[in-house]
C-alpha cells in the first residue's frame, strides 16, 4: 500500500554551519542502534526549533518583521 501524501510536504534547503556545531549536535543525535546519525534527524530538530522560535515571537512581528532585520537579530 502507498503511502498517502503529507499534508504539509517537506522542501529542502541547503544550509551551511560552522563544523564545531555541526560535531555539538552530531554527537547528541548519534544514535548507538544504529552507528550514526539516524535519517531525517536534523530535518526533526531543525523543525522543532524553528517552531518553538516562530511561537516565542509576537504575533505582529511575525507579520511586520522585514527579512533583513530578522537576519540581523539572528547574527547577534
């Protein structure tokens, strides 16, 4: 049987971080079971993070927060 279509499909992005991160998190994601990094798990925890930061901030600075002064709050 197929499997029925996401309501919410996934698209991909490319990303780039600093490889001391990328080392941080790979090590806490590792998975014993299965001697690395299972599939799809920085897809989850980017997810949940990009979630719970888009639920912290005030509804009308989701709306009225130009891109480029999102960015820059991100760089500090």
């Amino acid at each position: 049987m197929p499997k029925p279509k996401s309501i919410d499909p996934g698209i991909s992005k490319n990303i780039s971080i600093p490889a001391s991160l990328v080392a941080q998190v790979d090590d806490l994601l590792f998975s014993d079971a299965e001697g690395r990094v299972p599939h799809g798990a920085y897809s989850r925890l980017f997810t949940m993070l990009l979630r719970r930061f888009l639920s912290d901030l005030p509804p009308a600075e989701v709306r009225a927060t130009p891109a480029e002064q999102l960015l820059s709050e991100l760089d500090k």
